[in-house]
C-alpha cells in the first residue's frame, strides 16, 4: 500500500468510525461490537496518531430504545488488542509487569452491577463506554446476579452476560450464536430469556475509595467470597509462559460451556488511574489466532453501495467459529490481483473476529486432498454502472461509477443531506418514493414539496405530510463544514471538512477559489482527499447554489472573535437534559466559541450535569481534577449572558474563567 492508499484508507476509517459510533450511541448500532473493533485495529495499524484514536465518541444518552441511561461508575472503555505472541511481547517488554494476571476473555456482553450499601442499586450495559442501558430488572432474572451482598460495600462488580453452549442448542439455535442471542435477550423489554443468561464476574471497583483493593487478585478472591461466580484466573511470571497458556487454551476452549475468543492478561497491582483511561495501558486482550477454513471459489459478486463496487466471493459451503459459511469478503479489486485469484482457486477463509468472514489467501498445494478441482477460470470485473451505464473507474483499492448524475449517487447523496441536517420526519422509504418517482431527483428539490403531494403517499395523511413540509423548511443557519459534508463527497465528511475550514478556507468563496496543491497542506488531509474535495466542488456547484437559492439554508459567516464571548472555555455534558438535545448544547456553546468536549480532562472549564452531586465517573473525575460542575439551569444563564454581551444587551466586566460564571 502507498502512502497515498494509506492516507485515503484512514480518512475512509476515520469517517467509518465516526459514523458507526454516533448511529451506535443512538441505539441504532448498523455493525456488531468485533466489527467496529477490528476497524479501529485497522486504522490505528495505518494511522497511530488519528485524533479519531483518542476519543471514546459521543456519548448520547437520549432514551431511543425504552431504557433508562445511566453512567458507570469507572468508565468502561477498550482493551488495547495483541493478535499474535509477537505484539503480546512487545506489550509485556514496555510494561514489566513483576506478575502478570491472566483471565478468559469472555465473549459475551458487559455488564456494571452498582451497589449502594450492600444492595444492587442498577445494572448497566457498556453503551458507550460511559453512559450505557440500565436494565436492572432484566439483570436480576440473570443466574450470578446478586441482589443483595454479605457487607455494605459501594462501588461496581464487572463481568460478562453470557448464555452457555448447552442452552443455546437447546433453546435458541435459531440465533447465529450465543453472543448473539445473549445481546438480544438481555436488552428485551419484557425480560423473557433472561434466565437462561448467566453473569461471570471478573472486576470490581468501591465508589470513592481507590484503595479498597490492592491487586487483582485480591479483587477475584473477594467477588468469590461475595458469592459471585467468577472467571477463570491464574497469575504468571514470565511471557513466555502466557503465550503457552494460550495455546494450550485455544486448543481445548470448545470443551468450554461458555464462548471466549482469548486472554485478559493484566498487571497484577490495580492501578485505578490507568482503569479510568479510554484504552487501559496496563492490561490487554491476547486474542487466538484466526480459525482457518480451506474451500473452493466458485463465483464473484459485486455488492453495490452507493456508487463503489465491491468484490464477495461465493465460496463452497465450510463451518468456521460454530457458523456454516458461503461467502466471503474480498474486500477490493486490489486484493484479487495482489492474490491472483481465480474462479476455482482453493482458498483460506477466516472469521474475522469470529464475525465476518474474509478470504485470506490462496491456499497451499495439497490443501484440500481426494477433492476435485475445477479447472481455473479469470474473475470478470464490472466494466460499467448497472444503472447509468457509465464505465466504472478501477482505482485497485476501490471501484466505482463517476458519474455524478448517477441516480444511485444521486439518491446516497439525498440520504446523507437529510442524515446530516437531521430532517428526521422525512424516512428513508418516502425519500426513495419520491426518488424513484422522478419527484425528488436532487436536494434542492426537497424544498418544493408541498403538503397536498405529500399527503397522496400512502400512511401519510395531511398532519404527517405538513409535519414533513415543516421540518423540511425549517430554516436552518449551518456551519461551512456541515454544508459541505451534506454533499456527499467520497470519503469527506464533516470531520475532515471542519479541519479544512479551521485552516483558513472558512468560506464558501475560498473553498471554491482553491485548488488541490492548497487544500492538500492542511494537516490530516492529503492529496487525494484535496483532489476530491475540489472535484466535488466543481461538479455539485450548480446543486449547491440551487440549494442556497431556496432561502432555507444559509451558511454560517466565519467566527467574528468579537462574538464569540466563549472562546477557550470547554464544556462536557454529562446525563440528559430537559430544555435541547446535547448535540444542540454543543452547537449554541460552538456558536460563542467555545469547545464541547466528549470526556472530563485536565483543563475542562465547566462540567453541565442535571445531578451535580451524582456519583457517576464523570462528576467523580470533575471533583478530583478541580473542575467546575453546574446544572442545567446555570448552564442556561452563562449561555444567555454570552448572547445578550453579543447583542450589546450586556456587557461582562471581564471574560469567563474557569470555575466563574458571569
């Protein structure tokens, strides 16, 4: 991969990422947990210093799916990862560690159990890793849940919802596999199934006492003696010894009642500072090696989405991770030529953290004995767009139409217009009818709707359709890089165009007069996104203008330092609030100049949460850093000062510091 693939491959990451984590902390997870786990692997392999890496994401924490939000009380973040014994060494090398704690890394859900004086209080799922579900009453059905403990111990129990293997067969071999049907019992309204689920603990932690256990042993032996069933755990010296361990645990862990897919090893002496990090630097997951599968391709389909194509084999039906296989990511165009594969060709197909299935490579002579073989045949590449016949461009790592009057880009493009603008009454279905139509071809045709055709739709009825005409022309006053993104360039969203704007082109007039040697010197962006952007400008340049010419959307003047009151103070936003959305918050704090922040660091101004004297991680890290923590109400005063010093209705005596309101 050149450094320019490289480059491209992480912008593509970091959007992915970021669009996963915000459909996810909404309650609308389009990927499984593994999924969006082996993409950050990815991106962190091609672009260690990502500012994506250093964020858990928003963490929203509207009540989209019926439960109760709730905060951990130690944030619950990701495990740094070693594939192979040559990372783990490397790991185990930079923190000499005197003993190491080594445990089953079980392959289930997480779950915080919150005790108050001895007595469950809440269960809460992981979420985002901050806020998660609290599913209490469901948790309490669980076998290994404890409603009640033998002392008056505050603070969290950890461990793993799980259904095990002789369960799953017996009563839910309908769900792929025990994860699965784990996930999907725990999180039901009504509860039913959730005594066929079992809790594993394997962590706990007191509420406002670091010291209450010394080492992690120590944290085993007491869950123990509280009742609770505990993971597998063993103490080791030396590296070597634990990638042995390992092996020996790969070899017999499908005798096992429950699913693990690797090892916890940590430092044996808890270091709570380090617990409380986004990715703890003293432990790590020591994953198994992929199970292989030898197979024939047979055939090569090419899944459309938006205007890219991309390759998926069809491949002789094996069984990996427990799962019957029949097809197999192939990722790019540039992955066939670099295997030179062909139809016939005896493969290697791995589950990709036992989800998804991927042909690795062409497998060895011999690898599939007494089988015979068809005669090998060359893989046809799509020569041209099956909706606008347009010949596709083969960039190697990427495939696709470029046609930007395509109806399929066309459509995408609509879609994420209205994702990113949040016009929420307009759904996907009635967008493609009015598409498919001929009614709606480009953005600014949405702003010619009217209610009368609206409510002809069927379902739709005069009260929806003038609900849709009104969302839709509610007048809007956004952001250069917002606008922008609502485009729909390839592989451009408002994080890379935030970047570009900060940079200096912060108006409409200057991202059009520059060309791609200027746009490329921004950090973070590169050539090919440079070309893409400008590309993307000149082609959409009517449709932009049509947009703006509805008088519906304006796009906000660059930032005049004399209004923006705010400037260097930082907000986080903890719990829900009453009066707006916290993604609203972050734009009226953004509009005065200051920043939202997505987590409590060292030098946060101000901490907004409803319950200022709550236990959550949030207030306790507040509290320890000296940070400020107000309620909504204060929040709303210091935002409505800052305007009216604005306007001129009032002036401050002097510019907000940290821990002063006006």
């Amino acid at each position: 991969m050149t450094d320019l693939q490289r480059k491209k491959r992480a912008i593509e990451l970091e959007n992915l990422i970021q669009g996963y984590q915000s459909s996810y902390y909404n309650g609308e997870a389009e990927i499984t947990d593994v999924e969006f786990d082996l993409l950050w692997d990815e991106l962190k392999r091609l672009a260690p210093d990502s500012p994506v890496l250093a964020q858990i994401g928003a963490d929203g924490v509207d009540d989209i799916d019926g439960f109760p939000k709730a905060a951990h009380l130690i944030p619950m973040g990701s495990q740094d990862k070693a594939a192979d014994p040559e990372a783990f060494r490397a790991w185990a090398q930079k923190i000499q560690a005197p003993v190491y704690v080594v445990q089953f890394k079980l392959d289930g859900a997480s779950l915080e159990l919150q005790y108050e004086k001895g007595r469950l209080v809440r269960a809460v799922t992981r979420g985002d890793g901050i806020i998660g579900d609290e599913i209490t009453r469901n948790a309490l059905r669980m076998s290994g849940v404890l409603p009640a403990l033998n002392t008056d111990f505050s603070g969290g129990v950890r461990g793993e919802v799980l259904m095990p293997r002789t369960v799953w067969k017996e009563k839910h071999a309908n769900k792929a596999n025990c994860r699965n049907a784990a996930n999907g019992i725990m999180r039901r309204k009504d509860g039913v199934g959730c005594e066929d689920l079992i809790f594993l603990a394997y962590d706990a932690s007191a509420t406002r006492n670091d010291g209450f256990f010394k080492n992690e042993i120590e944290k085993i032996s007491w869950l123990r003696a509280r009742g609770f069933t505990v993971t597998e755990t063993k103490e080791f010296t030396d590296a070597e010894a634990i990638i042995a361990y390992r092996a020996i645990i790969a070899d017999t862990r499908h005798s096992l009642d429950v699913d693990i897919d690797g090892l916890v090893v940590k430092d044996r002496e808890t270091n709570m500072d380090d617990l409380r990090r986004v990715r703890p630097e003293r432990q790590i997951a020591f994953k198994f090696e992929l199970e292989i599968a030898y197979t024939v391709l047979r055939a090569v389909e090419w899944s459309e989405a938006g205007a890219t194509y991309t390759p998926v084999g069809v491949i002789d039906p094996v069984r990996l991770a427990g799962t019957t296989v029949k097809r197999a990511s192939l990722n790019n165009p540039g992955m066939i030529r670099s295997m030179n594969l062909k139809i016939g060709s005896v493969v290697s197909v791995a589950k990709r953290g036992e989800i998804i299935p991927k042909i690795e490579n062409v497998a060895p002579a011999g690898a599939l004995p007494g089988i015979d073989l068809p005669e090998e045949s060359d893989i046809v590449f799509p020569a041209s767009c099956s909706v606008c016949d347009t010949a596709l461009v083969d960039e190697d790592s990427r495939l696709y139409c470029p046609n930007p009057a395509c109806p399929k880009l066309l459509l995408h493009r609509l879609e994420k217009w209205i994702k990113i603008l949040d016009i929420r009454e307009l759904g996907e279905k009635l967008i493609k009818q009015l598409f498919t139509g001929g009614r709606v071809s480009q953005i600014h045709d949405l702003y010619t709707l009217t209610p009368e055709e609206l409510a002809a739709f069927d379902r739709m009825g005069t009260l929806s359709a003038n609900k849709v005409v009104k969302y839709i022309h509610a007048a809007r006053n956004i952001p250069l890089a917002k606008f922008i993104a609502g485009f729909d360039f390839e592989g451009v969203g408002e994080t890379i165009m935030e970047k570009v704007v900060d940079f200096g082109f912060n108006t409409l007039e200057k991202l059009r007069a520059a060309d791609a040697d200027a746009l490329a010197i921004v950090e973070g962006i590169g050539e090919v996104t440079a070309k893409t952007i400008v590309q993307g400008l000149r082609q959409a340049a009517r449709e932009i203008d049509a947009v703006l010419n509805t008088g519906v959307i304006t796009i906000a003047e660059p930032p005049d330092e004399s209004k923006q009151p705010l400037k260097g103070i930082s907000f986080c936003f903890t719990g829900e609030l009453t009066t707006m959305k916290r993604s609203q918050a972050e734009e009226k704090v953004k509009a005065l100049g200051a920043s939202p922040k997505t987590s409590v660091v060292k030098g946060l101004s101000y901490l907004v949460a409803n319950n200022t004297e709550s236990g959550s991680a949030k207030n306790k890290k507040a509290r320890d850093l000296g940070v400020p923590v107000i309620d909504e109400k204060q929040f709303l005063e210091l935002i409505d000062k800052a305007m009216r010093s604005v306007s001129g209705d009032a002036t401050p005596t002097h510019p907000p510091v940290q821990g002063e309101l006006f």
